[in-house]
C-alpha cells in the first residue's frame, strides 16, 4: 500500500514539473510574438512610408511605353546591407 501511495505521488510530481516546462515555453513563445517591430519593408504600399524609412527604399511602377499600361505595380523593398567580417577586408584590398 505504501510502495504504490510513493509511486503515484512521484508520478504525480513528474506531470506537473513537465506540465510546467511545456506550458513556460508556449508563454515564452506567445511573449516572443507579441514583441514585434516595425513592419517589413515589402508590406508597405504607400510610397511616403517606405522612404520615410532609411532600411527601405521605394521602386516606382514600371510602364508599358507603347500601350501606356502598367506592367508591375510599384513596391517598397529592404535596402541591401553592408557586408561585414573578412569579406569585406578581402574586397577593399
């Protein structure tokens, strides 16, 4: 009686120290969303918006210059950044 009353109350303990990780790194994974910064470049569609930004830059729509039409819809997109570490020393010399 004693042996099985000790198991279960191990098992016990066992599910509620798991239950405790598992529901801990669903928060943390709820935190890190809710934490989020300023929107990415290409979902931005108006054009003072994107350039107000210095990541950003803006393409303007491109033209048809026969029929006047538009071909591609004008977007905002992530400027390309600076390469960094022994790249960038390899290239300079």
């Amino acid at each position: 009686m004693r042996r099985t009353l000790y198991k279960s109350l191990g098992i016990s303990a066992v599910a509620v120290v798991l239950a405790s990780f598992v529901y801990g790194g669903v928060y943390a994974a709820e935190k890190k969303k809710s934490e989020a910064g300023p929107p990415r470049c290409n979902s931005l569609t108006v054009e003072a918006d994107c350039t107000a930004r210095s990541d950003c830059s803006w393409v303007a729509a491109s033209i048809d210059s026969k029929t006047q039409k538009q071909k591609r819809k004008a977007f905002c997109r992530s400027k390309p950044k600076a390469p960094s570490g022994k790249k960038a020393d390899k290239k300079k010399t």
